[in-house]
C-alpha cells in the first residue's frame, strides 16, 4: 500500500549535540541553507553542513517538535535525513 504524500511537507528531524530541528529539504532558501524549525528558535535557516554534521533525531528526541509542528497546521512526511546511519551506533570513519 502506498503512503499518500500529496500535500504532505517532507522533513527530517535532525540532532546536532542535543539540538533537535525540523530540516526541510525541499525548501531551500539561499544556495547553501533551507529552511528549518526548532523549539527554541522557531521558523529559521539551516546551513547544509550543520545539517551534515548532525544525526538522525529519535522518535523520543523528536516527539515535543513533531507536535508542535502538527499544532501549526503542518502535514508532515517524515524521512530519516541520513538514510543508512543509524543514531543508535557510533560513527566509524575509515579512509
């Protein structure tokens, strides 16, 4: 069965050291920024290297802003920002 996605807004919900914010990818404000939204600073712009350096939020970490932002008329279509990092595991680089 297909999730129905018209009308929805897609976002990722995003922890950069206990920041956690709303990323909308498809909304781009400047070359390097789109559009975000975080408890502390509402409606704002995220830098996509901020966004790099973060992880993917918890349903637990994210669950106050999810219904804050369901409380301001938002249909979400909630993504994971980084796709094949799991939040839960420590990062491992190797060059």
């Amino acid at each position: 069965m297909r999730e129905i996605t018209e009308g929805k807004t897609l976002v990722h919900f995003m922890n950069f050291d206990g920041d956690i914010y709303a990323y909308f990818p498809k909304k781009q404000v400047t070359r390097d920024t789109f559009e975000a939204y975080s408890l502390a600073e509402g409606l704002t712009s995220c830098h996509k290297d901020y966004f790099n350096n973060s992880i993917n939020a918890t349903d637990k970490q994210s669950a106050t802003l999810r219904k804050k932002l369901k409380e301001l008329g938002y249909k979400l279509l909630v993504k994971d920002g980084h796709k094949y990092f799991r939040p839960d595991l420590p990062m491992v680089f190797t060059f």
